[in-house]
C-alpha cells in the first residue's frame, strides 16, 4: 500500500513539475520521428518516436513525457520492453537500471491527433485532394507547446533538441518538416517516404509536419554569413501567387540580418496550409495561411512577423509562458521594423499608432483585465498586452536608448544566447550590461507595471525664458513612472520650433528653460516616441474645409482663415484632472478627453466634430469609447472646457448633439468656435445633486462617482455626523460616522451597479439623496 501510495505521489509530483515547465531529470538531445500519414481521410497517424536523451539528475524510476489522446502500443529501449502507464497526459516510463546516462527510448503508437478547442493542435482537410498539419501551440489548453498532440515529449520551453523526420504519404502527396529534405524513398507498397533533418535545436511545439499535394518553390539568397536556401511549399497552382505575395522576403532576410544577428538555420521556409486564423512559426517551415499568399502584398507584415520568430522565439526563446512577450511582443513591433525599412519611416509610424490605439482601447477588454506584459497569467498568453502592448513597450525601449545603443544591445543578447532562453529579469540585466544604462526602473514602469502613464505641460511664463509645469497623469495604474525620458516641444507664433529634453521622475515637476523665441505653447513626446494614454494629430491649414484628425478621433471644419494655422489635438486615454465643485449635477467621463492646441491666427474659426460610443459588444470601431459614461439618454449629453490645466471646468456654450436614436448611445457632438484647451464629456444626472436653500443654513450635497468610490462634495453648515446608504429595497448597505463635511469619501467597491439612497444626519437633520453607481 505505502508503495503504490508514493508511485501515484511521485506521478502527480511528475505531472506538475511538466506542467511548470520542468523537463524532471532530463534533457533531450534529439527526436526521430517516424509517422505514416499515407491515409489522410482516416485522420489517423501511426508511428514510432526514438527519443535520445541524458540524465542530468540521476532518476530512479521513470521517464515522464506529455502525450495526449493517443495511444501507445508499447516502449522499448535496446530491444528490451520498458513498463509503461498514462495519467493526466502524461507517459510514464519504467526506467531500466542498466546505468547508463544516455537513452534510446522508442514509444510506439497510433491514433487520431487532437485540436485545441480554439487554436492549434493537428488538423486534416479535405481540400485541394487532401492535407495534414499541425499548429504548434494551443491557445486554450495549458501547457500551450502542443508538440504533444503527434509525438511523446518534453514540453519544456528549455529542452531544445534536434529532430529528424520520416514521414510516410500517398504517392501523390509530398511531407514537408523543418530542416532540410535529405532523402525521398520510393516504398514496395507505392507509397513515399520523406526524410527530413533539422540541425539546429527547437523546443517541440516549433517541430512541424505538413502534407499536402505540394511542390517546392526553391531560391538562394546571399547572406550575411553564407548562403541561404529558402525552400516554401505550395500546390503548384499557387507558386506564382505565392512568389508575388513573398517578393520582399529576399529584403525581409536582410533587414533582420543587419538589425539583429546572422541567419543561424540552414534553412528559411514556409509551406501553405488552409488554416484560417493565423500562422505558426515552425521553424524553418512556417505554417502560412493558404488565403495570405494571394498574389499581393497585403499580407508581407504577417510573413514578417512569423519570419522574425527565427530571431525572438526560435532561436532566443522566453524562459517561461509568463514572458511570452519576448517571443510575441518583438515580434510585432519587427512588423513595423520591416515596414520602416522597405517603405520608410512614415510606414513605420502609421502602423505603430495604429496599433497603439488598439492597445489603449481594447486590449483590457479583448484580455478581460488590465496587466502588465510580464508576467502574464496562462488564459491570455497569447493576447492582446502580449502582441499588441508588447509592441509598444519594444517601441518604447527602442527610443529610450536610441537605435545605436538599441540595435547593438539586442544584437549581443542574441548573439550570447542563441538556442536558449531567456526571462524578463535576465532580458533586463542583459539590457543593463550590454547598453550600460541602467534598465531597473525602465522595466518597472513598462514592462512589470499594467496601464500607461500620460504627459502634460503647462507653460506658466510666455517668455524666452520660459518655466514649464510637466505633470504626468495615469491609466489602470497608481504607481508614479521614474525617469523618464522626455522631449518637450516648443512653437513660437510663426511655427518654428524648439526640443528640449529633461527625466521626469514625479508627479507634477516645474522646469526652467531659455527659448530662443516667445513659445505659444509645448508638446510633451509629440513623435510619440513612447507609449502613453493619448492619440495625438496635427495638421497645418491654410483653406477652408474638412480635415482627418481621426489619429486623435475627431474631424476638423475650418469655417474661416486668412493665414495658416497649426492645430495639434491630443485624444488622451485618462480621466480629466481637477474635478469641478462648480459644476454640479454632471457626471464626468473618467476615461477620456480631448486637448486643443496650436497657433490660431487672426479671423481663424473652426469647429471639431467628435463621435461618442457608449456601446460594447464587437471589439471594433469606436465601441468601448464611453461605455463608463453610463449614457441613458443622449439628451443628456453635455460638453465640459477648461482653459487649461489648472483652470476649473465649466460647461461649454457653443457646442451640437447630433443623435438618431436618443438611446442607442451612439452619435456625434459638434465644438463650435473652438479654442485653445480641453474638452471633456459628461452626462447630466438630475438624480445626483441636492440643494436646500429655504433652511435657515442652505446646504449642498453634490457626488461624484470615480471606479469604486464615490465622493460627496458638501456646502453647509450643518454638522453631518453620520452617513447610511440604502439599497432600493432599504437594505442598509453602509453606515458610518462621518469624520469632516466638505469632503465626504464612501468606498463602494461592495456595491454593484444600479441606485442607492444617501442618507445625511445631523442632529435632527436629516438630507437624503438618490444616486445611481454606473
């Protein structure tokens, strides 16, 4: 009893070591996989794995391997029979005790390869006479290495080994496997064998297998350091359209050569699939969506993507899921670096803001919360703050060091550690040794830190010497931002322009400079060289008409003008700041707001049209703009200006609600005669505020909802000692003693959305108010 008791300890033991990532013992040295996939409308796989490995801890019982849903024959080791059992996807197998390090273990087995239940996996199709391939990773199923699926393995990130490949088809079809085809074996029976070799050493979930009536589009390009086959697959009716759609890959081969490090496989490939949501990096055998290789180049950003993982995955791969942004968020941002240098820098911009945008809008949304890119938990490994923000945060490193110290940087940490891995720790002190800049505080507020920060400054003398207030504002975060480094841009009444750098390390900082022209107003990170809360657009008008400001989503209407003007608007991604006591009875957005600025010449007049949203729903357009308004009816709907930073809010007289629907929370809002300053929207609550003035003292309670808590401004001179909040049933839902009276703060974060009644004592006095939580 006690025997079998520690047997199942150590199983369980086993499976979670696996499942952290821990290859228990062992390290695999190669694979060698033979599988039939002659009958490919079975969806059955029949084959042998030889799997070579050491001991690096002397293990005294088993070999553990991950294997799932298939079923395995038997196990051998020198012709000698090995026991074998299977419990949570995991092969367990008796190990002999011969003594020996090194092992040649041979699991035979068959079935039908299993699909992730949303991306990944092993898939047949019956187009095009017939395929068979595999998607290295799953999406949903934990670990995500989804080697497991067609072959017994470690599914460790760390465990890197070699692999050949023998791969049986119909005499119709042709496999194609990483590495380079070295034989091809005409069977007694008919049917094909392909052997293929990789040399160099992969983690499972980037082996690859494809078959398919293929034939192979072959070319050779002059690298840096050798010759490089480029080997892709196709069907023969697709290799024209396959050449054009790949014509920039010869470029794409150099440009990450020169910006990274030397090609190191023998090999660049890509086979087409009919796979519909996306592409896999298989090394060197990239499984690229049969619908991308159209013909055209709409596609080259994801062959570029895919093709970068040969340097961030494939070569350099992130040590843990939690860092898989070294993988996909490099990976992303090389989109945009293939972009820069194939159509220049202006291409580079466009698709970053792009999809910085994305990032502020909906990456919380998409991902179901707000994180930082690493570490990040296992149901979104391959989300949105992984891909998307890890892009902006490459962008942002990028413009922190500069491109010399930048490309020369990565240039060693690659060097140093091809066919490893690496964390974000080690990713930071690599940083720090090779750039000489200490990385601490960059990866703190970037990477380990969820949300963004935003930039303001506030001129506050209008002279050559000028003294600026730069403030920095948050979003899904409290944690101040350290060190940051900062251009300021200065314009003076004929557009020139003066840059100035400081490092902000607080909240509001007050700086002091000598201008060599009277500035009319500063733009903080104008190319937007880091990631922050804010869209910005700037445009110079000489005529009349309508102009696209949709970077900071809105339109811009010149009415009039006789000189130029340059209008720079900022849509910033943060609750407006200074929230008024002059305005009651208006809910704030506490999630966006607009900031006008720029040189308006005499006779200039113009008006911005903006659109509101408060739908969510598809996470696309302008759904989840202002979803946190809680907009009921769009008659209700008013539009806040303050003249600057520091300046109270107050509501603006001049502006249009143009709705169709009044409930449909969706419409657009015209800023006539607009001026320098910001703009912000709101909603009137007619519920929200009371104001008793027939009392011998007049009193004012006015609430302001922000996240969790909700803040009563209070104007009177009664002395309110206590405080309940009732549900609409009466329940009593808070009760406390109220400590001071123009300030009264109540967390809520107990209370769910919906209407509540506020009940203020004094003495005999008794105020009660209803408002609604959004």
């Amino acid at each position: 009893m006690k025997k079998i008791l520690l047997a199942v300890v150590i199983i369980l033991l086993s499976y979670y070591k696996a499942l952290s990532g821990d290859t228990i013992g062992y390290d695999v040295l190669r694979y060698n996989l033979k599988i039939d996939l002659n009958d490919l409308d079975s969806k059955t796989i029949i084959a042998v794995a030889e799997i070579v490995l050491v001991e690096t801890d002397k293990i005294k019982n088993n070999f553990v391997f991950w294997l799932k849903g298939l079923t395995v024959d038997s196990v051998s080791e020198n012709n000698t029979l090995l026991s074998f059992s299977i419990a949570n996807e995991l092969l367990i197998i008796q190990k002999q005790s011969s003594g020996i390090d090194t092992h040649r273990i041979k699991v035979y087995y068959h079935g039908q390869p299993k699909k992730d239940s949303y991306w990944g996996g092993f898939y047949f199709s019956s187009n095009d006479g017939g395929y068979a391939y595999n998607m290295g990773v799953a999406f949903n199923d934990v670990p995500h290495s989804y080697g497991r699926v067609w072959f017994p393995c470690s599914e460790s990130f760390t465990d890197k080994a070699l692999f050949s490949f023998e791969i049986i088809t119909s005499s119709d079809k042709m496999a194609v496997c990483n590495g380079l085809l070295t034989a091809v074996t005409n069977n007694s029976d008919g049917n094909k064998t392909w052997h293929w070799t990789l040399n160099e050493p992969i983690p499972c979930y980037l082996a690859s297998v494809a078959v398919g009536n293929y034939t192979l589009v072959k070319s050779v390009h002059q690298g840096i350091e050798k010759k490089i086959d480029i080997i892709n697959a196709c069907l023969p009716a697709d290799s024209v359209k396959l050449k054009n759609s790949f014509q920039h890959l010869p470029d794409c081969i150099n440009i990450f050569e020169r910006k990274y490090l030397p090609y190191q496989f023998e090999r660049v490939g890509f086979v087409l699939v009919p796979f519909t949501q996306g592409a896999m990096e298989h090394a060197t055998n990239i499984a690229f969506p049969k619908y991308a290789a159209d013909g055209s180049l709409s596609n080259e950003t994801l062959m570029a993507h895919e093709f970068s993982h040969h340097w961030w995955g494939n070569l350099l791969t992130c040590q843990t899921p939690e860092d898989m942004w070294i993988n996909e968020g490099w990976a992303r941002w090389s989109e945009w670096l293939f972009l820069e240098e194939m159509y220049g820098k202006e291409a580079y911009q466009q698709e970053y803001l792009s999809n910085h945008r994305e990032v502020l809008q909906y990456a919380h949304i998409r991902d179901k919360k707000i994180l930082p890119v690493s570490p990040v938990p296992s149901d979104v490994t391959y989300g949105a703050h992984v891909y998307d923000k890890g892009g902006d945060i490459v962008h942002t490193l990028r413009n922190y060091l500069g491109d010399s110290l930048f490309f020369y940087s990565i240039h060693k940490i690659l060097e140093n550690n091809k066919f490893g891995n690496i964390n974000s720790s080690q990713f930071r002190d690599s940083l720090t040794k090779y750039s000489g800049k200490n990385m601490n505080s960059f990866f703190n507020n970037w990477v380990f830190e969820k949300g963004f920060p935003c930039f303001r400054a506030e001129i506050r003398n209008y002279s050559t010497n000028t003294e600026v207030k730069v403030y920095q504002f948050l979003r899904f975060t409290d944690r101040k931002y350290t060190e940051v480094p900062l251009e300021i841009t200065f314009y003076g009444d004929n557009m020139e322009k003066a840059v100035r750098n400081i490092v902000l390390n607080e909240m509001e900082e007050t700086f002091d400079f000598k201008l060599p022209f009277v500035p009319q107003f500063a733009v903080i990170n104008e190319n937007m060289k880091l990631a922050e809360a804010k869209s910005p657009a700037k445009i110079i008008v000489k005529t009349t008409g309508s102009f696209d400001m949709s970077d900071a989503l809105l339109t811009l209407y010149v009415n009039d003008i006789q000189d130029s003007a340059l209008v720079y608007a900022e849509h910033l991604w943060v609750a407006p700041v200074s929230w008024p006591t002059a305005v009651s009875g208006i809910r704030f957005s506490d999630y966006r707001y607009w900031s006008f600025n720029g040189i308006f010449p005499q006779h200039f007049d113009a008006y911005a049209r903006i659109k509101y949203n408060g739908k969510e729903g598809s996470m696309t357009g302008d759904n989840y703009l202002d979803h946190t308004l809680n907009i009921i009816n769009e008659d209700s709907l008013v539009v806040l200006y303050r003249e600057n930073i520091s300046a109270p809010w107050n509501i603006y007289p001049d502006y249009k609600i143009i709705t169709g629907s009044k409930t449909d929370k969706v419409g657009m809002i015209e800023i006539y005669h607009l001026k320098k300053g910001d703009y912000c929207l709101g909603v009137r609550d007619y519920q929200q505020s009371i104001k008793k003035s027939g009392q011998a003292r007049p009193v004012e309670i006015i609430p302001y909802w922000k996240n969790d808590e909700i803040t009563f401004s209070v104007s009177n001179e009664l002395p309110f000692e206590r405080l309940i909040c009732y549900d609409t049933f009466g329940k009593v839902m808070k009760d406390i003693q109220i400590q001071q009276n123009e300030l009264v703060k109540l967390n809520t974060s107990e209370l769910s959305s919906g209407c509540y009644f506020f009940k203020f004592i004094a003495g005999n006095e008794v105020i009660t108010l209803k408002s609604i939580k959004p």
